[in-house]
C-alpha cells in the first residue's frame, strides 16, 4: 500500500468549472483532472496512490490546489492545476515521491505552480469536503 496521497481542493472554488470572472486561469472540472491523475497512476502502476477530495485548501484565487503528501516527508502544495496535463504531471511527481521520499524533485515545468511546502511535522489532517457539496453540482 502506497504511502504517498494526493490531496485535490473540493472548497467553494477549486475545481468549479463555472466560477466567477476574477477567477483566471479558467477551471476545468476537478473530476477532469482527477480523471487525468487517476490514468497516469494507473499506467505507472501506482493505482494505489489515493486521490483524496478536500475541503478547501485555499488561497481561492490560486486555484485549482493540490498537496503531494507522504509522512515524513514535506508535503507540497501546488496552485493552478488546471488543466488535465498539469494533473498528469503532477501525478508523476507523486510517483517520484513514492519511490524516492525526500529525493523526489519537482518537475522544472512544474516549479512556477509550487505554492509552497509544509514542514512534514506539521501537515494538518485534509479539511472536510462535505460544506461544499452545494458547490460542484
């Protein structure tokens, strides 16, 4: 079983295919790009690599967020996911950290989306999806 999970924000915002104007790059649909990260594990054969849906992750206008998390290893957050090829990439930089933990590297194309890390001591639980159901109907 696969130690490393990815988190995909489910908040108000994230992954919401009609959000308002101020919101740019466009979204497309989290379930697209789940959809894109899900095919590219299973091709790598990683299929164990859990795609978890949260709350939000915030900040709202750097959306679409994504966390590539393992214990024991800095998590890393990543803004603008927004299309389908950037959830393969991202993908494939959760592959990377599955086989080498903390000597997992970003992808160069990936680099200007990285938001941030968290120290791996200090990863909070993922929020709650359920308040933004409403949301993504």
């Amino acid at each position: 079983m696969s130690s490393t999970q990815v988190w995909m924000c489910y908040g108000c915002c994230c992954g919401v295919h009609a959000v308002d104007i101020r919101h740019k790059p466009k979204r497309e649909p989290i379930e697209r790009i789940q959809s894109a990260l899900r095919a590219k594990l299973s091709t790598g054969g990683y299929r164990d690599i859990p795609i978890v849906k949260t709350g939000c992750l915030g900040p709202c206008e750097k959306g679409n967020m994504v966390v590539v998390r393992r214990p024991g290893v800095d998590a890393t957050v990543f803004s603008g996911i927004n299309t389908p090829g950037l959830g393969e990439r991202v993908a494939e930089f959760a592959i990377d950290v599955e086989n080498r933990g903390w000597g997992a590297r970003v992808p160069q194309d990936l680099d200007e989306r990285v938001y941030g890390t968290i120290n791996a001591d200090e990863v909070p639980p993922p929020p709650d999806p359920a308040p933004y159901a409403d949301k993504h109907k």
